[in-house]
C-alpha cells in the first residue's frame, strides 16, 4: 500500500472556525442594526426595535456563514491511499473513507487552490463528472509528490 499525505488536517478545521466565527460577527451586527434602531441611518430609525427580524436574519446569515465553512472542510481528502487498483480517500472532518477503482477514474490533476498563497490540490476526476479535491498543499511540497504519483496511482490508466 503506497501512501500520500494533503496538507494539515488541522488547516481544515481552522478553516471551518473561521467561517464559522466570520458568519457569528455578520450575524451580529445585522442583528444589532434590527434591534438597536441608533445604530441605523437616521431615516431607518423611526421603524423601531425589530428584535424577530433581527433574530431570524442574524441567525440566517450565521447559518449560510457556518454551512459552507462545513462544506469546504469536509468535502476534501487528507490522505490518498493506493492499492492493487484501488485508491482509498481519508477525510479528515468528519472522519471517513471512501474507495474509489482506478477504472472509475478519468484523470488525475492539480488545481490552484489559492493563486495568492500558491497553494494547490489533487483533483481526481470520475468518469461520471465528479471532481474529489484534496487539502491545499503548498507548490513546493506538491511537485515531488506529484511526480511520484503519476508513476504510481493508477499508472495503468
């Protein structure tokens, strides 16, 4: 069984905190501008206190903010595992495994996963138009792995 290590797990985990925290500040001073009418222009303020309005969009905007920092962290591998035609994913957040046949998969590439930090990820290719990405891991981590997974990884296709 050959091994391959994407990135930090940890970075994934950072990364759904982030966000998280990011849609708690928003959230907040949504909700504060519908409850605390001073803290709106002076021609919004006759409304009054909206403390529902303020409480469900806050709330709403809290959500959508934590869902897709959810997303991005559970939706790339950590780990690529190879083994006699067989490539098994690791996800870091939530823990899992899943397997993928070498005869599913239509190419194996990179991706930039961030242009300012020159960062990038493994996309595997499905034959039915998925795309698997791995963890962002840095440009000069990235080349000597690549080269040696293309010799490697399902090297037959």
């Amino acid at each position: 069984m050959i091994q391959y290590a994407f990135g930090d797990p940890a970075y994934l985990s950072k990364n759904f905190l982030f966000m998280t925290l990011l849609g708690l500040f928003s959230g907040g001073i949504v909700c504060a501008g519908f409850i605390f009418p001073q803290l709106r222009k002076r021609e919004f303020r006759e409304s009054g206190s909206m403390k529902k309005t303020g409480i469900v969009m806050g709330g709403g905007i809290f959500l959508v903010f934590a869902f897709a920092g959810y997303w991005v962290a559970s939706h790339r591998f950590t780990r690529l595992d190879f083994d006699s035609g067989k490539v098994a994913l690791a996800y870091h957040w939530p823990g899992r495994t899943r397997s993928v046949a070498c005869g599913e998969i239509r190419m194996i590439d990179f991706l930039k996963a961030n242009a300012k930090t020159g960062t990038l990820s493994l996309a595997i290719m499905r034959k039915d138009g998925s795309v698997l990405k791995s963890a962002p891991v840095s440009r000069w981590d990235f080349s000597p792995l690549w080269k040696e997974m293309q010799q490697t990884v399902c090297a037959e296709r």
